[in-house]
C-alpha cells in the first residue's frame, strides 16, 4: 500500500459555449439607447428651460447605454478568444428574492400616489433591501427615507420636477 496520494486526473476542458449572451444583451441595450435617442432628438423643449432641462438625464443615460454596449461587445469577444476553460456551476437564482422585489415593486406603484414619493420611495428600497437579505430594521428603514429624501431634493430642487406629495402634501 502506498502512502503518496493518488493522482487525480481532470476531466478534459469542457468547450466555452460561444459567447451570444453578451451580444443579446448589448443588442437589447443598443435598441434602449436607440429608442432614447430617437426620443432625445425628437423632444421639444421650450425656450424657457434652464439648464440641466428634460434632455439632461436621458442624454447621460443614453450614453451610459452606448458605453454598456461596447463594453459587452467587447466582453464577448474577449470571452470568445480565451482557450476552452472547465465549465463551473452558477448558483440557483433565489426566485423567493425575485418574487419579494417584484412585488415590493407593484405595492410601490400603487402607493405612490397616496402615500407620496417619500414614503413610497422609503417602503421600496427598504423592500428591496429586506429581499436582497438585509434584517437591519431600523438602520434600513432610516437609510431607505434618507435616500427617498435625497432622491425628491434632487427632482424638486435641482430639476424643478415635482413628484408625488401624498399624504405629506397635506401637512
């Protein structure tokens, strides 16, 4: 009997599935940021807008969407060049975290309007948190209304857009 231990050997290098999810993706964004432009060059804005104005944040985003296309059409092709590497297993989605956000996100556009953006928005990114696995009650719910918070001085005060007052507007 020997005390080395065995060799094993590695089962041979599974063949890289070709690289389409990348170019999917990039194809479904480059049609977002199409649609945007598209929208961006056909809006119509009146003389009387300030700076930023309406096309400020859609021309960022749209641009981040071109961006995020190259990059994923370069991801794809890098990923398509490497050598065959052994396949790994990808852990399961946790469905019960995607049905928690889901609905979390339809409870907030029904209470949107009479509960306000702040509350609103408070109960959506605590929902989110809870779902994504955070159990911090309080720390949650008080970073959750900060950021509700920011998000409406933002668009209230920084673009003159008013969001949803609910219940708050009436105080």
């Amino acid at each position: 009997m020997s005390t080395q231990p065995e060799e094993r050997t590695e089962p041979e290098a599974a063949e890289n599935p070709p690289a389409t999810g990348s170019f999917a993706i990039a194809a479904v964004v480059l049609g977002v940021a199409v649609y945007l432009t598209q929208g961006l060059l056909t809006m119509e804005v009146p003389s009387t807008a300030d700076f930023p104005g309406p096309r400020f944040f859609p021309t960022v985003v749209a641009v981040l969407a071109y961006i995020l296309v190259v990059a994923l059409i370069v991801q794809g092709v890098r990923n398509r060049a490497l050598p065959a590497q052994p396949t790994r297993t990808s852990p399961g989605t946790d469905w019960a975290a995607v049905a928690g956000i889901v609905a979390t996100l339809i409870v907030f556009t029904l209470l949107l309007r009479p509960l306000g953006w702040i509350l609103a928005g408070m109960l959506l990114f605590y929902g989110v948190a809870y779902f994504l696995g955070s159990r911090r009650l309080v720390f949650d719910l008080g970073l959750a209304l900060g950021v509700s918070s920011i998000v409406q001085l933002v668009f209230s005060a920084g673009l003159g857009l008013n969001l949803p007052a609910g219940v708050l507007g009436m105080i």
